[in-house]
C-alpha cells in the first residue's frame, strides 16, 4: 500500500477514536495529517470510501492471527487477557475506533456486513486455539463466551481505567473456564 495513503488511514482510524464517526471530515484530516484535501481526495473517492477502507486496516490490525505458542489452556486465557489489555493501554485510539465502527454498523450495512466476517473469522481463529481443549459441542460456546467478555471488558476499562478490575474479572473467569 502507497505510505501517504496508508498515512491517511491510519490519521483516519486516530481521529475516530478521538473524535468519533461525526467528526471524520476533510477538513479535520487536513489539521491532523497536515496535506491539502486534494492529496486525500487523490487516494480516496469519498469520505464514505476512506472511512470503509480505515475499517478493513483497523480490523486487520486488531485482528491479526496470533500463534499460539502457549502449552495450557489456562496460559491461552492468561495471554488472551493481558494481549487485550495490552491494546487497551498501548493503542487506545485505534480500540475507540473499532468501538466507534460497532456501532457505526448499526446503521451501515456494508460495515455491518464487514464487521460479522471478520468478527466470525477471529472467533474461528479462537476455536482452533480452544479444540485441543473442549469437545466440538462445548468449543463454539465457549468462543463465544472468551470474545463477548473480552470485547464488553475492553469498553469498560477504555471507559473506567481501571486495571485491576480488568485483570481480576478476567482472571475469575478464565480461571472457571480452564477448570
């Protein structure tokens, strides 16, 4: 991918998550990024196509497919936990703006529709990871289960700050699911 347009995604992906959707314009990009309308109307057809195309790079980074290198379920959890943490503290605007495209796709189809195959893709990543560990029954649900709670645990500390609830939550229950 050209690093000016790459440039433009990732200010893209920053401003929503300091801003929100609503405040994803040309005018705002050209005061964070520093480039005329032009160089961005040079990449990106429309602000529709820039806001599509910031999704596709920010879910390619959130979920990117991890090896498993870890040798008990309970490691799994532990590092399932402190890598979703690790994201929260360390890239906090790009965690915002994929909260903002979720609900973003409340209203937008094709978001919607991009959220649910990468979404699906992630959780049959954590299958994979989870089979040595569950019946074929019993590894869906609890896929499930690790992805909702992660997912609703990184809002609450994105809003609340507080690392040690997030860790003691998620400890309690990786440690029920690894009985």
């Amino acid at each position: 991918m050209h690093t000016t347009k790459l440039k433009i995604l990732n200010h893209t992906i920053e401003l929503i998550g300091e801003e929100g959707i609503s405040g994803l314009s040309a005018g705002n990009l050209v005061k964070k990024i520093g480039m005329s309308k032009s160089t961005i109307f040079h990449h990106f057809e429309s602000i529709d196509q820039l806001l599509i195309e910031a999704f596709d790079l920010l879910i390619d980074l959130l979920f990117i497919q991890q090896e498993n290198k870890y040798t008990s379920l309970q490691e799994y959890l532990e590092g399932l936990g402190e890598q979703t943490l690790y994201a929260c503290e360390n890239y906090n605007k790009f965690i915002t703006a994929y909260f903002m495209f979720f609900t973003k796709s409340l209203f937008n189809s094709e978001i919607k529709q991009k959220l649910k195959k990468s979404i699906t893709k992630f959780k049959n990543n954590l299958q994979n990871d989870l089979s040595p560990y569950f019946s074929k029954e019993e590894v869906k649900d609890y896929a499930e289960l690790i992805f909702n709670s992660l997912d609703g645990m990184a809002i609450h500390y994105l809003i609340f700050k507080n690392k040690s609830k997030f860790q003691k939550s998620w400890n309690l229950l990786s440690n029920k699911i690894a009985i």
